[in-house]
C-alpha cells in the first residue's frame, strides 16, 4: 500500500511539473527598459554596464545594435580583466513578457575606462500583438585583478531576463 501511494505523489508531483512549465515564460518586468524606437540612438543605464543602442529594420526581423560600456565607478578599483561577458538584448510587451531575444558572448579582454563593446543582436519575434514593445539588456560579467589572477574570487555582476 506504502509502494502505491508513493507512486501516487511522484505522478501527482511530476504532472504539477509539466504544468507549471507550460505556463513559465521569461520576464524582464524588474529590468530597465525602454519603448521601441526605430532608428534612433538611444541611452540605457544599468548597474554596471551602460549601453548606447538603436533598433534597426532588417528584411525578418528587427536589429539592436550599438556599443556597451562597463560602468568603471561601480565596480572594485582593482578590476582591469573582463574574464567572461555575456550580453543579451530583449523585445518585450508592456507587462515584461520576453517575446524575442538575442545573446552575444564576447571574448576575454582588459578593462579599459570609456572603451565600447560593439554588440548586434537579432530579434525575431514569433508574433506581434498590438501593444507597445520595449526594448532591455541584460548582461553576465566576471571581473579580476589581472588577465592570469587566480587567488581571489572574481567580481560577477549579472543582470538578465528571468522564468515567471
């Protein structure tokens, strides 16, 4: 009887699973953002990183591109590595809900004050509905002392679209 009802609770558990995945979607509500706008050089500020971006008409779908700087005052003194970037751009509607979204991962590099990180993105929405559209960044950063510093831990800063 024991076996059974155990058996009983690990279905009921796993279908609550596949439900609840079906209803999960990612969300950039907590995120900076900023309404759609073609061809216009826009500013975005976050924590950490900076981004200076246009949207652009492409012949399917829809580019973000521009430049994205580390914000050199809001991170440690000692931080002069870039060991690991990650940028993504988001195409939201005005609830936060992800409906398109692009990621570049970006090679090692020293940190330098106002030097940009070039980005271009690719936005092919599925579908879109009526509403106005935003536009968000996220990002995943690991900072260290040196290119080759292997004693302390890094600075990570990480900012992105999360599962609601």
């Amino acid at each position: 009887m024991r076996f059974r009802k155990n058996r009983v609770y690990a279905f009921l558990i796993g279908l609550c699973c596949l439900a609840t995945a079906g209803c999960l979607h990612l969300g950039v509500s907590h995120l900076e953002k900023q309404p759609w706008k073609l061809e216009t050089t826009r500013t975005m500020q976050m924590e950490f990183m900076k981004f200076d971006y246009e949207v652009v008409p492409r012949k399917d779908s829809f580019g973000v591109r521009g430049m994205a700087y580390v914000k050199k005052k809001n991170v440690p003194i000692w931080a002069t590595w870039i060991g690991e970037l990650w940028i993504q751009g988001y195409l939201s509607d005005q609830d936060g809900a992800v409906l398109a979204q692009g990621l570049q991962v970006f090679s090692p590099q020293a940190l330098k004050e106002g030097k940009g990180i070039p980005f271009d993105f690719e936005l092919k929405p599925d579908s879109l509905d009526s509403g106005q559209l935003f536009v968000s960044f996220g990002y995943r950063m690991s900072l260290s002392k040196t290119k080759d510093d292997n004693d302390g831990p890094p600075f990570m800063a990480i900012e992105r679209a999360v599962s609601q």
